[in-house]
C-alpha cells in the first residue's frame, strides 16, 4: 500500500534494521523502543490490524509468532519471559495501520499494562 511506512520497509523502500525476513514476515527493531529488546514482526501484505486477521491468514499469524519466538529463543528471551503486543486501534495506542506484533524483552514488566 502506497504511503504505509510498514509496507515500505517490507519492501526495503525504506530503512529499518532488519532482524529476520521471510516470503511472509519482516521483523526489525524498533525505532523508539520500550525496552532493551523491541521488534516489530509484520506481514508483508498490508494488513491494518489484527481485526482484519481471520483464518483465511492463519499462515501469516502462525509465521509472526514463530518468528517472534526464535527472536526470543536466539535473544535468550525463553528463559527470561518476553511480551507479545498486538495494540489495534486508538484507545490501545495503535499508531501505525498496518499489523505489527511487538515482542518486548529484556527487563521486567508490569501488570496491568499503562
Ligand atoms: P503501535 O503504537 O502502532 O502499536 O506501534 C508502532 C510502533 O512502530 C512503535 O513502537 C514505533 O516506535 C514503531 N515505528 C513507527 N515508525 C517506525 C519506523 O519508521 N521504523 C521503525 N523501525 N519503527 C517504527
Ligand atoms: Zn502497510
């Protein structure tokens, strides 16, 4: 989608420091992160949230959450405990439209989130 900045870096239009990239997903850190460990995972089709998801895409979710997890596994995350964040919408502070699963590492976390 034109003017997506996800699909852009998806698409290597814009710059990002890419984690792991397959025919599905692109993980890469995020550009203001809110931990030590902060990656964004998306698919490479323009999807903008996870609202849209059902099981006509359960390849794409089943791919971010593999990916998330050999992230945490190869960051040492399994042993720490890690987040998995989909915000969807504006009262979640969803800011982008395009889905992304946050995986969040590498210090401890609070419950409820703010
Ligand atoms: P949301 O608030 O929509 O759940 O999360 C969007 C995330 O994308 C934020 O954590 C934000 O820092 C990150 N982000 C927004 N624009 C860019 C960008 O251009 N590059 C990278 N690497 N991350 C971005
Ligand atoms: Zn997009």
């Amino acid at each position: 989608m034109d003017d997506c900045i996800f699909c852009k870096i998806a698409a290597g239009d814009v710059p990002a420091s890419i984690v792991k990239q397959d025919d599905l997903v692109v993980a890469f850190e995020d550009i203001n992160p809110q931990a030590p460990i902060h990656i964004q995972i998306i698919p490479r089709k323009h999807i903008p949230s996870v609202l849209e998801l059902d099981s006509a895409q359960v390849d794409i979710l089943a791919r971010m959450v593999e990916t998330a997890n050999e992230i945490a596994r190869e960051r040492g995350l399994d042993e720490r405990g890690f987040r998995l964040v989909f915000n969807c919408g504006p009262e979640a502070g969803q800011t982008v439209p395009h889905l992304h699963l946050h995986l969040l590492g590498g210090r401890a976390m609070s419950w409820p989130p703010g």
